[in-house]
C-alpha cells in the first residue's frame, strides 16, 4: 500500500469502509461510527461522499464532538 496524498510516514492500516448489518447498509468513519442505515451499499456510497464534504467544510469544533462518539 502507498500513502494517500498528503500522508507521510507508515502508512496506517486501512479496512473496507462499508458493512451490510440486519439488512441494511452502514458506512463506517475513522473515528469509528457507523452511519446508516442505507437501502443500498450504493446510498452508502453517496452518504460517505456528503459526510466528507461536509467534514471538510466544517469547523474543527464539529470534529471534535463527532470524536466524542468514538467507539471503544
């Protein structure tokens, strides 16, 4: 594996973004929440689009709460 752009050093294990539970799709963040439920792995896809749109146009303030629903 490379580094993304942007990235420097290790580069950090990675693991599919996108799980199928009780018949419904999810997406999962880097700080590790699951968002859904989705219809489609394909509505997923365009969940996971709009969260990082709206992440990066966020304020880090809003990082920081969605860090507080990390999971264990």
């Amino acid at each position: 594996m490379n580094n993304r752009a942007g990235e420097q050093g290790k580069v950090p294990i990675r693991s599919g973004r996108f799980l199928k539970k009780e018949g419904y799709w999810y997406y999962s963040t880097r700080e590790g929440v699951d968002i859904g439920p989705f219809d489609s792995r394909e509505d997923a896809e365009v969940g996971v689009g709009e969260f990082i749109d709206f992440i990066c146009a966020s304020e880090p303030k809003v990082l920081a709460a969605l860090k507080q629903y990390r999971a264990a």
